[in-house]
C-alpha cells in the first residue's frame, strides 16, 4: 500500500462502534416510521391537524391573507408554506389546500377558495396559478390568540423562523372536520360531526367530568358528513364512540317520484361520503347493459351547484321496491371503518369519544391558563405604568421642572428616580409624554384606564386561581363558537332494517316449478292456474320443444331451499328464486346453467325443506325396488357440484324421495300397478354411499313408480294413484295392511291398456288440490275431492283428458291448509 494513502484500519479505536446490521435495520425503521406517524400522517388530538394543514394555516396567517382580507393566489401561498415552513414540494401542499376548501370534503371548510377546486365527480381542482384562497372564517378560531404565547413553537426546518407545534384550536376540530391518513404500519379515519354538537358534548364533559360515552351520545348523535345522506342504525356509532373503531353504513337519500302515465321514477339527492358521484352513475349503467340490474329505462346526472339530483327512471310495470333495493344492495351504500386514532402526546393513541373530548379539555385548559398568564403580565405592566403616570400628574411641576432642568434624558430618568422613586420603566414613560397628555382631561381618561386594567387583573388572578373559573371561560367561548357557526344537521340516522341481500329482492310466494327431459327449468306463480273439473285437458303450462319431455312439476316457496335429486343418484342444493320465472308458454332455461348436471342426468325428485329436524331421515327408492334411509344432517353441506345420496347398480336410478321422522309407515308402488306398505323401521339408517335394503320383490320387467310416507296421522287420508293414460283413483290407505318389508304386495290398480303404467302416487287429504302435468306440457289443477274414492283393484277414473300422443308425467300436491289460506285471502279481497 502506497505511504500516501492512509490505512482505513489505523483508526482510533474509541471512534468506531460495532453494531448488528439488523439491530441498525430494526432501529432506522423504527425511526423512519415514527417520522412519518409524527411528521406527516397523523392529527394531533388537541387541533385535529397535521403538520401540513397547520403549516398552511399558519402560513396564511402570517400573510394576513384573512377571511376579511381579499383572495390571493394559490400558488403564493403553496410557495410561502413551501419556503419557510414544508419543504415537501408543492404539489402536496396544493392538494391539502384544495381539499380544506371543498364544501363536499370538509363539514366545516378551512379555506375559502376562488376558482375551480375540484368536484364530486373526481374532477382535480385547477392548477394553483388559476385558483385564488384566503383563511375561512372558522379557521380563524383555530388560531386565535397564538401570539399571546398559548402554544409552543419550534424552530423551521432551516432554523431561520419558529412555527406552532399545535394551534390554539378554540373548537374540537379533530371531531368536527375529521381526519384520515395512512401511516406505517396504521391509520386512522376520523369522520366529521356537527360543530353545535360537538360543542354541546364538550361543554357537558366539563361540567361533568364522570359523564359516560352514553351521555355524551345525548349531545353528538353520529358523525355528520358534509354530503349528508343517512348513517344505518346506531350501535356501529355506538360502538365507535366506546372503543375508538367501528363500521358505520352510510345510505344514499333518495325518493320515488311519479311521473308520466303510470311511471315512477327514483331520485337519489344526497350521496354516502367521500363517493365519486360519475363513477356511481357509470357502475349502475354497467350493471343496467349487463342485465344485472333489471327495470330501467333511464340514467341521468341532473346534478349542478346546488346540489345532487341523479334520476333514474323505471320501466313501466316495475317493480320499484326490488329495484330500490338492487341499488342500495350494489351502489347507494358504503360503509365507513371509523378508526379515530390520534396523537396523544407524541404517541398514536385509538381513542373513545370521552379520550378525545377529554384530551381536547385539557388541551384548551393549558391554552386559557396560558393566555390568561400573558394578559396578565401585559395588564400589570399597563397598570405599573399607569401608576407611574398618575403619580407624575400629582407632582407634574416638580416632574416638569426636573426634567426641564436636567442635562439629557438619561439624567432625567435618573432624577425621576431618585426623587420620586420611579422605576426604570416608569422614569422612561415619563421622560417620552407629550405635554398634552398633562391636560386634566388626559388625567380622568388615566385614572378610569387604571381602574378597568385593575378589574382585569383581578379577573385574570381569579381565573388562574380556580379551576371553575378557568372552565367556565372555555365553556362561555365555546358557546360563542358555536352560536358563530353551528348550522343544521345534514346527515340523518336512520334504523337498522337489516342487511339488504339478493333474498330480499325476490317476492315470497307460492310457486310451481317445471322440469323437463332435456333439462329446461322454470318457475311460474301457483294462482296463475285455477282449479278445473276431473278430466279436463288442462292449459299449456310449458312449450316443450320436439322431442323433449316434462319430466316433474312441483310447488315450492321462492325462499325455500330445494334438494334436487337425480335418477343418477346425484343430490344438489339451490334457492327456488334461483330458478328463472318464466310465463305459462315459455320453454324454461337450461339447467345446466343452475345445476351442474351430467349428460343423461335429469332430476327425478325434489325435497323442499331449509332444514332437517334432529329426528328426520332423506328416504330414498331406486326403480329397482331397494329403499334407504339416510340423516337429515348427511346433506346439511352440499357443494356446488352436488353430493352422493345413494349408490346405484349398473341399470338402477333413483325414483323418489321423502322426508321422513320413523313415526309412520312407507309405501311403494310399481308402474304394473302393485304397492307394499312395512314399517319405517323396518328400513335401519345408512350412509349416503349404501345401496339400502329390497322394499318390493318386482316381478318381470316392473319397476318402481313411486314412495308415500304415511306420517304419524292417516286418519281420512287417502293413497292417490295417477296411471301414464290419465286415469286414477283414490283409496284410503286403511285399506293397505302393514307387510313385512321386501314382498311381492297387493294390487293396487289395474294398468290395462286403458291406463298405462302408473305414474305418480301420493298421500292426500279430500281437500287437497293435486297439480297434474303431462309431457307435452299442459297443466291442470283440479280438487282431490273430485277423484272418487274406490277400493284396491279397480280401474279409476279420468283425472286429465290426455291426448293420443302424451302422457302424465308429473303430480304434485298443493296441502290444504295452505289452499284454505290462499281462498281466505281471496274472500278478503
């Protein structure tokens, strides 16, 4: 190594500190973090500010440019905030100005701009070279009395002026205006509140220090935000006052207005806070072409300075609940997360609303005490000198002649001193009067000054003595603010009605559901067909297409759930409002797009229940005749794509399904006309993987049509048998004597060639109306009561005229009570 060059090593080992590069890691973040939690991100509790806001104030202030002063250009404000007090660059300095001056940002602006500063719409404020501002009278109020020593002050980032820690602040600003930011590793998101009421709570927290966050709640309401709109419910607000975090919702105002012939129309006023007005009108634009949101015919932004007017207009015929409710489900709520997080004496503090009342209280204490210290030194200093004055006129010759005689002003000051035990400051006022204040005039106008500076002194002393005192000098100002600027509330509290999901958007009512061969489904209100004679054709309830065939009809409620299972053994899960409502002659959608079906798989049976009492068992037949049953709870989770409920031998499927509690008996019927009524528990519970146990012994090439349970209560019950032809009966289930389980049966109709095979049975009561479809999709409702009620063994009667090319393909029940209910409501009418 050359000798020139010195040798990094030979260094004083006492200058050189070995530290853990991590430990420096850990303690530089930790530093870099707290600089921007304390320099940058955060409020102080006591002015609600952060250093930018208060740099620009102050700045402001030190301009002169008031509220009583005129406009001056941003962009020498930004400039002068830059140079002396944030050296951050300027165009974060300029977005702080500009959102203080937006009346749709700030409950109370701080800044009283000229110009374009921005709108709703997202729309930036002009550059700052084209925008005027001056101090909003309100901010004002946070910077009063700053000279009289009220705060501390530090020096500038180069040292060169001092600038406030804090603003003197005579208002909880923090509450009123509110705050957000992010900082490392937090955030906080205070919203804004109603200055009368903030002010009324603060005013009690001192009069009554143990007052609870309840009773400062019967002062402040909730947060009021500059857009107004409506705060859902009230323990979110509740919750946030007690522990500092909660998640308010916040609604849009609307109303519905008539117009046109029959037409209705929802007019949306008041927007939730902080939404971009343009962006909302486009999202439900967006969801209007994309079919999501159903029954608009128009979308206008009426909107201008005096207000949001947003018009959407309905079709004719629409339902305006649903749609109201769409909106307000996807677009005219948002949800504020209140975190009210503060800086309490340097450190970021989540705080209730007493915390942050409190805080401000003792905040404005040490302010008053502080000013009332600074008049009070200024007081007496005046009445020192007053003193000195009306001494001088008590001895004004001899004060006269002694400084008349004296060699200079030094030496009369000295004089004074000497003789009339003048002090310093006394002896140098005097030397400077003028003759004309020796007049006797001058002299009375002297003697009442001394006499009001010593009732302020004595009012100053008496504030500093007593804490009362002192309090009731906050509370007196704070009043006077708030009869200063208090307005109106626009945020309204309205209550909690509940979450608003997609159910709440759908009618409830009684609904049939069609099925076909090829998978096309749809639902079609129940009272759109009316109870028919016995052996009418029906009407067209589906437009089959050609070679396509109902398969099943059956009633359900649109919030029920349905268990859907298939002739592949397949069970799936979904709402009845699931299935699209479609009118009388309409094909129906692919199912495909509702259900996950595999090809060849059709649903062969529904069970409509939400859930499965403890007791309760799915009970399942194949066309093979084995029968199973399996917990309720077994199908409690059912994925998307569908569970196991029962496995099949190779050329077996499933048939039909019950719900069943083990207190009755079941029967099964074949399509050769035959049934075989055992015990429910003669059939033990299986998991959904078995295969089950023989319910019928099936001879030749019969197959089973169909599952009863006779429940607990058979009394007048009867089995109703439907054959493919159109043709059943009914006969009292009495009348099938309990067997034991896997026999061959008895018979229950004949299946000529008149009938067909059977297609359907169910247990009815006389007063039940039964819903029959046939495969080419006509419909018919017709009374149990009109099927005679005949023995085993017959023939039956004609329950649906079928044509030579159809066939029944389906029958459900509609039970009477609930039918009962419908005719009621009807006679009401």
């Amino acid at each position: 190594m050359s000798s020139d060059v010195p040798d990094p090593t030979d260094i004083d080992a006492a200058a050189v500190e070995s530290v853990r590069i991590e430990d420096e890691m850990e303690q530089s973040y930790i530093d870099y973090a707290m600089s921007v939690i304390a320099g940058r991100a955060l409020p102080r509790v006591e002015d609600g500010l952060k250093p930018v806001h208060r740099r620009i104030l102050y700045a402001m202030h030190e301009m002169g440019v008031t509220s009583g002063s005129s406009h001056r250009k941003s962009s020498s404000i930004v400039g002068e905030t830059m140079g002396d007090y944030h050296p951050h660059g300027d165009s974060p300095i300029y977005d702080t100005l500009v959102r203080m001056a937006q009346e749709f940002s700030m409950r109370y602006p701080l800044v009283d701009g000229q110009g374009n500063f921005g709108s709703m719409d997202g729309d930036p404020a002009a550059a700052p070279r084209y925008t005027e501002a001056r101090m909003a009278a309100v901010s004002e109020e946070l910077l009063s009395d700053i000279e009289k020593d009220t705060v501390d002050f530090s020096a500038n980032y180069d040292d060169r002026l001092q600038e406030p820690d804090v603003l003197p602040a005579a208002f909880p600003n923090l509450l009123v205006n509110g705050s957000s930011g992010i900082a490392v590793g937090m955030s906080t998101n205070i919203p804004p509140h109603n200055l009368g009421e903030v002010i009324d709570a603060t005013v009690a927290l001192i009069e009554n220090p143990e007052a609870t966050v309840e009773d400062l709640m019967d002062h402040v309401k909730g947060p009021d935000f500059p857009t107004g709109a409506n705060i859902v419910g009230r323990d979110a607000i509740y919750s946030a006052y007690k522990t500092g975090r909660g998640r308010i919702r916040v609604r849009a105002e609307f109303e519905v207005e008539e117009f046109g012939n029959d037409r209705e129309r929802i007019v949306i006023s008041e927007l939730p806070y902080q939404a971009n007005k343009a962006r909302l009108v486009e999202r439900i634009a967006e969801d209007v072409t994309d079919g999501e949101l159903e029954g608009i015919s128009d979308l206008r932004d009426e909107s201008d300075r005096d207000g949001v007017r947003i018009v959407v207009e309905l079709k004719r015929g629409a339902n305006t609940e649903v749609v109201e409710n769409r909106l307000l489900e996807n677009h005219l709520e948002k949800t504020f997360g209140v975190i009210n997080l503060a800086l309490v004496d340097g450190q970021p503090r989540v705080l209730s609303l007493k915390e942050t009342l409190q805080e401000y209280v003792n905040h404005r204490r040490e302010v008053v005490r502080r000013r009332s210290e600074y008049d009070l030194a200024e007081a007496e200093e005046r009445a020192h000198i007053l003193e000195g004055r009306l001494r001088a006129l008590e001895h004004v010759e001899a004060v006269v002649d002694l400084i008349q005689n004296s060699e200079d002003r030094s030496a009369a000051k000295e004089g004074l001193r000497e003789t009339f035990e003048f002090s310093a400051d006394q002896a140098d006022h005097i030397v400077r009067m003028q003759l004309g204040s020796l007049t006797s005039m001058e002299a009375v106008e002297i003697e009442e000054e001394y006499e009001e500076v010593e009732v302020e002194i004595e009012r100053l002393e008496a504030i500093l003595d007593s804490d009362e005192r002192l309090d009731s000098v906050i509370t007196e100002e704070l009043r006077e603010i708030k009869d200063e600027y208090d307005d109106d509330r626009r945020t309204s509290i309205v209550e909690d009605a509940g979450t608003v999901t997609h159910e709440d958007l759908i009618p409830e009512e009684e609904v049939l559901v069609v099925m076909t061969e090829d998978d096309y489904v749809k639902r079609m209100p129940v009272d759109a067909f009316d109870p028919q004679g016995r052996g009418g054709k029906g009407i067209i309830g589906a437009d089959v297409k050609e070679g396509d065939r109902v398969t099943a009809v059956f009633r359900a409620n649109t919030h029920d759930y349905l268990l859907c299972f298939t002739n592949h053994g397949q069970v799936y899960r979904l709402k009845t409002y699931e299935i699209p409502e479609m009118g009388r002659t309409a094909r129906g959608k692919s199912a495909v797009n509702i259900i996950d079906l595999d090809p060849g798989e059709e649903i062969t049976a529904v069970v409509d229940t939400d859930e499965f009492a403890e007791s309760e068992c799915v009970t399942t037949v194949t066309r093979q005749g084995y029968v199973k049953r399996t917990a309720g709870e077994a199908f409690e989770n059912i994925r998307t794509t569908g569970l196991i409920a029962a496995s099949l031998e190779e050329g077996d499927e499933l048939v039909d399904v019950e719900v069943t509690d083990g207190t009755g008996d079941l029967v099964v019927a074949t399509e050769g006309g035959m049934t075989i009524r055992f015990e429910e528990g003669e059939v033990r519970e299986m998991g959904r993987n078995a295969r089950g146990v023989g319910a019928i012994k099936l001879e030749g090439d019969d197959a089973v049509a169909g599952l009863v349970a006779t429940g607990d209560a058979e009394d007048g019950r009867s089995l109703l048998t439907v054959t493919e032809r159109g043709y059943g009966k009914r006969t009292l289930l009495s009348e099938y004597r309990t067997q034991s389980r896997y026999g061959k049966g008895l018979i229950d109709i004949k299946t000529d060639d008149r009938n067909g095979p059977v297609t359907a049975v169910e247990a009815v009561d006389a007063d039940d109306h039964l819903i029959v479809m046939s495969e080419r999709g006509q419909i018919m409702r017709t009374r149990a009561a009109e099927i005679s009620t005949v023995g085993r063994n017959t023939l039956g009667v004609t329950v649906m005229d079928v044509a030579a090319d159809d066939a029944v393909a389906s029958v459900d029940v509609l039970p009477a009570v609930e039918d009962g209910e419908r005719e009621a409501s009807d006679d009401a009418e």
